[in-house]
C-alpha cells in the first residue's frame, strides 16, 4: 500500500494575530481553558521538575504548537528552574508541510530544532498491512533517542484529553482491556528518560478554538494509509463520544473520571506490572485479610 503525505489545514476566518496577541491570548482569553489546566497537570503529575531538559515534540500540528507555546510562557514565568529545547523530526514530508511547519515556527519565535529520518519510507516497507502503528512507534523511538544526544531526560508530547478518553475506549471496545493513556511514562529502551503529556487535562475543542481564533493555518500531517484500520477505528470512537455527549454532556468527563477511579474489590482481573491477577486469587486474598 501506498503512503501517502497528507496536510490538512485548519480552516480559519479570523486573520492571523501578531505574535504578541498569540501569547497574550494564552494566558488571558484562554486562561481558564488552556493555560491553568496546563499549569494543573505539570502539578499534579509533577511532569516539570527543578533541573530538567525538557525536549518539546513538535510535528507541527496544532496540539504541539499550542504546548510549544506553553512551554515558553512557563519557562519565562515558572519558580521551577528547568531548560527547553524545541524538537521536530522530518520523517518524511512532503515539501509543502515542512515548509509549513518552518514557516509556523518561525512565525511563533520556537527556535526549532529539525532532525531528519526516513521513517515513513521504512513503515510503509516494513509494515504494509499497519504502516500507521509502525510509523508512531519509529517516530516516538527516534525522538526518545534525538531528545538523548540533546541531553534530555524528558520528551514532551501533545496528546490532549480526548485523546485520553478515545485511547481508554479504544482499549476496552477493542482491545478487551481497561487501559488509558497516563501522563507520564518511563521510556522502555532508553534510560533516564521519560515522556510527559502536559496537554492531559486540555480538551481538543478548546485548543481548536485558540488556532482558528489566532488565525493559525496548522495542519495534521502524518503517515497515511487509504483505509487505515488504525485511524478509521479512532474516528468511529471519536463519532461515538460526541453523540453520546448529546444525551450526557459530560460523558467524556466521567470516561476520564472511571481511570482514576477504578475499583480493585470489583473487578475481575487486573495485570500489575509482568504479574496478572486473575478475579480468584483477589477474592482469596481479600478473604485472608478479614
């Protein structure tokens, strides 16, 4: 199958604002919004701390512009000492979405960093069935690994709570499993690094709202195949949570609530780090503590 570039542009109709406004709107119009539930989940996942380096991934879509922008907003005014960097990678594109992605960052004033690749090529080879999997998981293993030469011991990524909310129901509708995503997460194959969410508690509509109101042409661009299982099973969620939100507002709020909320006393199994537990071994347990 094919591979195929894809840029698609957030239609706006409000001109694009000066990069005073831009930054002046993030913590003012969008204060409550986007800015205090970014400060919100950096405390209360305790993703910045005093002394990191924080690599910023930006693929130069509209979530990792925004969380670009937070970062420096941060950095000017956070008690927290830490350092930044603001990492890109070409994996691929066509010329017309890095060009954009320059273009846009060099409207924001990211100073950003560009690392090149050939993922898409080598996904698209090496997994004709899935390249959509394939290409996240060589994507977030090159930027492990260019945010390490940098001298990083965290990798900032901008998955936003609807994100978190489709990839739990993802999980349990398709996956037989109750499994989110978490804001934060040690790397697997390299040490002394981890990967941060801080858009976590941000909602999609919110951060859509900003770029259009900006004026920002950002694009979701990434690699895609015609009739991708990957990406038509995360729309079919997502098609899902928004009729369900007609009936009950706040669906998405309780699908966020129930991970935090799970009840070990009634479930029928749970996994815990290699080890799985099945339903009778947690009831014999609990008996032998009455």
């Amino acid at each position: 199958m094919e591979i195929r570039e894809v840029c698609e542009r957030i239609v706006v109709t409000e001109p694009l604002q000066s990069l005073e406004q831009i930054e002046r709107s993030l913590i003012k119009s969008y204060r409550k919004e986007i800015w205090a539930k970014f400060i919100k989940a950096i405390k209360d996942y305790k993703l910045v701390e005093e002394g990191d380096k924080v690599a910023v991934g930006i693929s130069g879509g509209k979530d990792s512009l925004l969380m670009a922008k937070l970062f420096q907003e941060l950095h000017k005014h956070s008690d927290v000492k830490f350092d930044v960097v603001y990492l890109a990678m070409d994996p691929g594109f066509a010329p017309i979405n890095l060009a954009l992605l320059e273009s846009n960052c060099k409207y924001l004033n990211i100073p950003l960093v560009i690392k090149k690749s050939n993922v898409f090529a080598v996904a698209g080879k090496i997994a004709s069935d899935n390249p959509c999997y394939m290409c996240a998981r060589m994507r977030r293993g090159f930027l492990y690994n260019a945010a390490q030469e940098l001298g990083c011991n965290k990798l900032a990524l901008g998955h936003h709570f609807d994100d978190v909310i489709e990839t739990t129901m993802l999980n349990v509708l398709y996956g037989g499993q109750f499994k989110t995503m978490v804001p934060k997460i040690s790397a697997d194959n390299f040490e002394d690094i981890e990967l941060i969410r801080p858009l976590f508690y941000i909602k999609e509509s919110d951060i859509i709202r900003f770029t259009k109101t900006n004026g920002i042409q950002s694009m979701n661009c990434g690699c895609t195949v015609v009739a991708s299982k990957t990406s038509s099973k995360r729309r079919e969620i997502k098609n899902m949570i928004a009729e369900m939100r007609k009936i009950h507002p706040e669906v998405d709020i309780s699908i966020f609530k129930a991970a935090e909320n799970v009840n070990l006393n009634a479930v029928l199994g749970y996994q815990y780090e290699e080890e799985k537990y099945d339903f009778n071994t947690i009831y014999d347990e609990r008996n032998k503590k009455k």
